[in-house]
C-alpha cells in the first residue's frame, strides 16, 4: 500500500511516499481503509523531532472503511473514524492507504457527509467538545472566553459554544481574522497579545477560558477568572516551551481550577471515545447546526504541500487530505 513514511526529522523532505505492507488483522483492533485524514500541528511536530514519540507513519486521525475486526466490534464495511491510541506515535498511523487501530479509538460515524467533510470531525470537534464539556462544564448563558480561535480546533470550539448558547468572546493575533470569527456567532473579538487580561473589562468575571495559546499565556488566563471560574490548558499554538518558575502560590488566584486536557488520552480508561457523541455531531453538521467544511482540501501525493501550508501559518482553519 501507499503511505508517506517519516525518512528522518527534519524538514518537507523527510515526508517520503512509498509503498508498505498494509497492517494484518489483530485482535482488539480494526484494519480501517482510510478515506481521508485531518491533519494536525501535533503531525508538523512528529515530522520535525519535536514530539516525545512519532511512528514511521504519522497521523493520529483518519476516517474510512473497516476492512477487518477480528473481534466484531465493527462489521466488515462500516463507516468508522478513529483518532489516538497511538496513531501515529507508537503504531503507524493514517498516513497511508490502510491504517490499524485499537478498537477503544474506533467509533461509528455513519452519515452522506462526503469524506472531506467528515474528516474535519474527529480530531478537532471530539477534542473541543471534551473540553468544553467535561473539563469546563460550560452551560448555556455563560460567559466563555477561547484563547487561539483562528485555529481550526478553535472554530470549531466556537461553534459549538455558540451552539450550547454561551457568551463566547474570542481572540486572535490577526485583525484580519476578526469577521471571521464574529462570523461564527462570538459576541467580541480581542487581539491576542501580552497582559490581556489588563485590557479585558470581563477580567474576574468570567465563568471559563479554553487557552489554545499554551503555556505562555495560561497564567494571563487564570487572573480573568470569577471565584469558581475554570481554565482548560489545551493547545500549544505559542510554543512548547514549559511554563518558567511557576509558583502556583503567588500566580494563581485562589477558587479558581486550572484543567488540561490532552487527546492522546481518548480510549484510555476514564477517557472513552464513546464518551464523545461523534454520530450526533456528524447529524448537526448534516443539518447545518454546525459547519465542518474543510479550509483546505489536499490529495495524498500532496502531502508535502499540506505541512508547508500547515508550517506557515496559511491554513485557516482545517485541512484534510482525501484519497483518490
């Protein structure tokens, strides 16, 4: 089978496309056709050496087709997608024509959603809708404001925040941005930079910040909070470099809950991808409560193209790769 094999870390170069064996049946798991994938900065990361783990085959998400379950948890044909569990860090992941996944990281997506579309899903959308409701609780009527809403696992935060009927305030670094986002329902835009929290007039009043910036702004995000007010840290997009020095005792304000979530942990005990309502999301973007239309769509062969883009900043939001 065809697969973009990781040569070396480094750059473009390193992403080589050849031919594999495709992956054997094995019991626990679901040989998966894949039809498309979404690509993710984690990928970026693997490719350049930068992440703690990266298989020969990269990608940590795709949608597709089972071609084998040997233990019957999926019928031979079923429309599946499947995320972590390893994809791409300790298993080749969906990179390729065939990918094999633990069937703790399989979930029916059965829907007339073309495989673009529904390859904009997995990833993102079960990630922000545990953040949003499992770590910060959020409830309709409450003020929530999303650090990094540009990104494509911010949008798709955002629509669904709007969705459960929240105040969704947003920020990004780019002014250019800010119609887009008003565009998706939020009630304000904020450019994203140093002290926000000096310059927000929600500061100490706010019910939850999901902080996509990272490390270097999760301090900021604490002080906006009200007493009982929840912060989730997941997303690096300001870097990965760790938080300096961090003195919880003098740089956190007291009754408030600093969460992370990361998604590596989706079909770990206490973390089920059943837990995520994937079916009844794909139906809501069927019927057009929320939008998954990809930002970018990129053949297989195309894939060197698709990091570059990914690298520079130019993405706008999810892309995916289709195969022929």
């Amino acid at each position: 089978m065809r697969a973009i094999v990781l040569d070396k870390f480094g750059g473009l170069d390193s992403l080589i496309d050849k031919d594999i064996p495709e992956p054997e049946p094995k019991a626990g798991h679901a040989v998966i056709q894949v039809k498309a994938f979404g690509l993710n900065h984690a990928e970026m990361h693997m490719r350049r050496g930068e992440w703690a783990e990266a298989a020969k085959v990269i990608g940590i998400e795709c949608v597709g087709l089972v071609k084998s379950c040997p233990g019957g948890e999926f019928p031979v044909g079923a429309k599946v997608a499947a995320l972590m569990g390893g994809l791409g860090r300790t298993i080749n992941g969906s990179y390729a024509e065939y990918t094999r996944a633990p069937v703790s990281n399989v979930a029916s997506i059965e829907s007339d959603l073309s495989w673009a579309e529904l390859a904009s899903i997995p990833e993102t959308y079960a990630t922000a809708w545990t953040c949003l409701f499992r770590n910060l609780e959020i409830e309709q009527g409450q003020t929530l404001l999303i650090r990094g809403a540009t990104s494509s696992f911010g949008q798709a935060a955002v629509k669904m925040a709007v969705d459960a009927g929240a105040r969704v305030i947003a920020t990004t670094r780019k002014r250019e941005r800010f119609a887009m986002l008003e565009g998706l329902g939020v009630q304000r835009v904020e450019l994203e930079g140093a002290g926000l929290s000096r310059r927000l007039p929600e500061t100490k009043q706010l019910d939850a910040v999901l902080d996509l910036v990272g490390n270097s702004t999760i301090l900021d995000s604490l002080d906006m909070l009200r007493r009982g007010g929840r912060a989730c840290l997941a997303g690096w997009l300001g870097g990965l470099a760790p938080i300096a020095d961090f003195n919880p005792l003098l740089q956190m304000a007291s009754g408030v809950y600093l969460t992370f979530f990361g998604s590596f942990v989706f079909g770990a005990p206490g973390f089920p991808l059943s837990d995520v309502p994937l079916q009844e999301i794909a139906r809501q973007v069927a019927e057009g409560r929320l939008e998954a239309k990809p930002a970018r769509i990129f053949r297989f062969e195309e894939i060197r193209e698709a990091h570059r883009v990914m690298e520079a900043g130019e993405d706008g939001g999810k892309m995916v790769v289709v195969h022929d």
